[in-house]
C-alpha cells in the first residue's frame, strides 16, 4: 500500500507541476484551447492516443467484449490503430490543419458554422457536443474508479471525486498545453505499464500457449456443446465484432476532443511524424488492452444479484490476483489514461461553449473586409475574459459528470455506445466530406445532425432495441448517404466563397 500511495502521489503532483508551469501560455483563447498552433508531433501523437484510450477501453470495453468475443476482441484494438489512428490521421490531418487554420476556426462547432455559412450550425452542434460529451465522462470516471476501489480500498465515490478535482486543477491552471505535456507522461506510462501486465497475467495462466489452451476448453454461451469459439480468428459472433469495431475506430473522426488535435499541430512536416507514432502507440495500448481482456473468461468476475454478470469488474478481477507492485502500476496505467481523456473532454466541452454559445463572435473569411475593428486593448480584455469563462464551465461540465457517475445507469460500454454514436453519427459525415467535397450543403448537415442524434435518441428512448453499440455504428455509417443525397437536392453555397476556403490547400 505504501509503494501505491507513494507512486501515486507522485505522478499527481507532476501532472499539477505541469499545469503550473504552462499557466503563462494559457492566458489566450489560442494558447489555452490550441496550445498555440504550436505543439509538435510526439506531444500531438500521444495526446490523439491518451484521449483515444482511457478506463472506458482498458475496464469496460476490453472486459466487456474480451468476455463476449474472446482473443478475436484483439481484432478491435487492431482495427482502433489502423482505421482510428493511421487513417483519421491521413485523412484528416493535413486537411483539418490547414482549413481550420484558414478559416480561423477553434472548435468542430465553429468549423461548421464557417465552412457552411450558418451560425445555427455551430450553435446546434456546440449543444450536441456539450450534451453527449457527458455520459462519455461520466463512463471515464465509472472506470478509473473502479479500478482504484480495487487498488486503494478507498469507496467509489470518493475515488470520482478526487479523480474529478484533480483533472479540474492541472486544465483549468494550464489549458490545451499542460493537457498535451501531461499526456505524453502518461502515454509513455501506459506503453510500459499494458506490456507489463500483459506478461504478468499470461505468467500467471502457465503463459501463451496455457492460456490460450484453457480459453480453447471454454463452451459457447449460446451453445454449451461447442467449445473452441474463444480462442478462434473471428471468435464467437462476427458480425457483432465488426460492429465494435466501426464504432471505437470510426467514431474517432467525429469526436470534436479528437479532431481537435488536428487544429493545433505545428506543420505538415509534423502530421507525417505524428502518423506514424499514434499508429504506433495505439497498436500497442489499444491492441494490448483488447488481447489481455480476451483472457477474462478464466477468471471470475462479479455477478449481480438478476445473475447477469457485472461486466466492468471482469478486468479487476483479472489485475486483482497480480503482485501489489504490478497493481500500483495498473493504478497508475488507468489513472494516466483516464485523466488524460478526462481532461481533453473537459477542455473541449468547455471551449465550444465559450466560443460557439456564449461569445459568437462575427467571423469574415480569408480576404474579406470586416466592418469595423475593435482596438487593442478592448480585444485583449475580451480574450481574457473568454478564458476565464471557459474556466468555470470547465467546473461547472465536471461537476454536472460526476451526478452522472456517482448514480451510474448503465455499463460503460454502453455510456460509450450513446455519446460516440450520437456525436460521431451528426459529425463524422459532414466534417469529413467538408473538408473535401465542395458540393457539401448546409441542408446536408443539418440532415446528418437530425439523423445521429435522431437515431440514438430514439433507440434510448425505446429501451434499446438496437444495441447501443451497433446503433452507434448505423448512425456512423449512414451519415455518409445522408449528407451525400441531402446535398444532391439541396441549394449549393456560393461558389466563391468555396472556392475562398479550399484555396488553402493550393498553397
């Protein structure tokens, strides 16, 4: 217990020293949101990845689905590294870096507002966004908590809210630069911390070929007679799988906390290099998480009372047989990933609503004379002030996650399957044809944010009828036609005013 305490207190007060040493950057509304425009590839790249996998991944969804799928579920950490990092960084980076920079956008909000020319855009979307990053939190904090239960002893609702005070110190202290330099310390602890723990419970099994022996000698829950299914390629239930799959892996490029990482990269040089290292790390955080929760079968976890099996405590009780050095390091493995989410989804929430609710300012594009100007001194006490706001709402957006988390209504998995389906389901289509389709409407993007949001409403609303992971997946996907034929049918916008903005990437 003291070398956990001890481990423990440490990494907390470098994440506050870090967050007291970037305050003097976070004094603008660039430097506190973007980090300046100025933050380079390895600090980009682990940000991208510590914001990708948290106690969401490593507890519920590693545990949930390495029950459901067994070893295939490593299909879904592969599938996060290569369709969530490699390709949302080749498809997104470079074009997000160079439009949103020329258009002078700070969130996916107000990137909507501007590249299709209405203010209501960016008001519905910064409501959406603020709206369904809740529950995505509120699983984050049901994650890491449970796992220190695990670890300290100490109540869960004790754990939310030191978790909860704490990540509110180091943002709201240094913003956007303090979240990426706390990230990297924590990305370089999780790479270290997923390969340790991965070799001590294969270890502990009688290794590789034990194991994977053991879960080969598991029957199927649909049929009891058939054993094998666990340990095979594609595991028990394909297409299930693939559902998972498209939603964790394709919902990146629709989360406004992910594509935002594009906004403050420095330079194209930096994309390429960011490229490589996210796809890197997440083939090693994303994949490792998914095969170790594959084994979860030979271990007991907690069943309810209604007999269904609790599946957020399957990982724990997987960490729970470990050495206490190895379970300090777990400790420590999910706090890094959890704080880092947790801060990146604060700042963000925060951010759109600072920027794209309360303080819309009048933008004119690149070019375009603005009728009138406001001095020096006026602007600058704006941009504090704008800061300042952001600052409480980043109080105001945790506390309003932790109700959430304190009385939790579901699994995590499915926390996660209601926010990224309704998120990415209203902004992954539009975002990313605008960022390439000149013929994108504005009519179209309204149509996708009914239909995302729409859909999953509607299957909460009903009970479910859908799983809420698969229904993520069918708002994902079906975006793409919604936009592609709303577009079709609609009033294009001006020609010029296209031409204005794609004449960014000529330079």
């Amino acid at each position: 217990m003291i070398i956990k305490v001890l481990l423990t207190i440490i990494f907390l007060a470098v994440m506050i020293g870090v967050g007291l040493y970037t305050r003097k950057q976070a004094s603008s509304v660039d430097g506190f949101v973007l980090g300046g425009r100025a933050v380079g590839p390895w600090l980009t790249a682990f940000a991208f990845g510590t914001s990708y996998f948290s106690a969401v991944v490593f507890v519920g969804y590693a545990g949930q689905f390495g029950w459901k799928y067994g070893l295939s579920s490593t299909w879904i950490g592969i599938g996060n590294a290569v369709i969530g990092s490699l390709l949302a960084w080749l498809i997104l980076g470079r074009r997000t870096k160079l439009m949103t920079q020329h258009i002078e956008s700070r969130t996916m909000p107000d990137f909507f507002g501007t590249r299709f020319q209405d203010q209501g855009l960016r008001v519905t979307a910064s409501i959406i966004a603020f709206v369904f990053l809740i529950p995505y939190t509120a699983g984050v904090y049901k994650g890491i908590s449970t796992l220190f239960e695990m670890g300290f002893g100490i109540p869960y609702e004790y754990c939310v809210v030191i978790m909860a005070v704490l990540t509110a110190v180091y943002v709201i202290l240094g913003g956007y630069k303090a979240t990426a330099m706390n990230d990297f310390i924590q990305g370089i602890i999780m790479l270290f911390g997923i390969i340790a723990i991965i070799a001590a419970v294969l270890a502990s099994q009688g290794g590789l070929s034990e194991a994977v022996g053991k879960l080969a000698a598991k029957a199927s829950d649909a049929d009891p007679s058939v054993n094998g299914g666990f340990a095979s390629w594609f595991g028990p239930d394909p297409w299930g799988l693939l559902g998972v799959i498209i939603l964790t892996s394709l919902g990146t490029m629709g989360l406004p906390q992910m594509v935002g990482k594009f906004y403050s990269i420095t330079d194209e040089s930096a994309i390429r290099r960011g490229t490589i290292i996210s796809t890197i790390f997440a083939f090693v955080v994303a994949g490792g998480c998914y095969f170790l929760g594959g084994f979860g079968r030979l271990y007991d976890p907690v069943v309810a009372p209604d007999g269904k099996i609790a599946f957020d405590s399957i990982v724990p009780a997987m960490l729970n047989t470990l050495p206490d050095v190895l379970i300090a390091l777990v400790v420590l493995l999910v706090l890094s990933a959890s704080m880092s989410t947790l801060a990146s989804l604060v700042l963000t929430s925060s951010s759109t609503m600072t920027l794209d609710l309360i303080y819309r300012d009048k933008k004119s594009l690149p070019g375009e004379v603005e009728e009138g100007t406001i001095d020096d001194i006026v602007s600058e006490r704006i941009e504090r002030r704008k800061v300042v706001v952001m600052r409480v709402l980043i109080m105001f957006f945790i506390a309003i996650s932790l109700l959430i988390a304190l009385n939790p209504p579901t699994f995590i998995a499915q926390l996660m399957g209601i926010s990224w389906g309704a998120l990415a389901g209203a902004f992954l289509a539009p975002f990313m044809l605008g960022l390439y389709w000149r013929g994108v409407t504005t009519a179209s993007v309204w149509a996708c944010f009914i239909w995302g949001v729409g859909i999953t409403v509607i299957n909460m609303l009903l009970g479910n009828p859908i799983n809420p992971i698969n229904c993520g997946a069918i708002a994902m996907l079906g975006g793409f036609p919604v936009v592609w034929l709303t577009s079709l049918l609609s009033p294009k916008l001006p020609t010029a005013v296209v031409d204005n903005m794609f004449s960014c990437y000529k330079k």
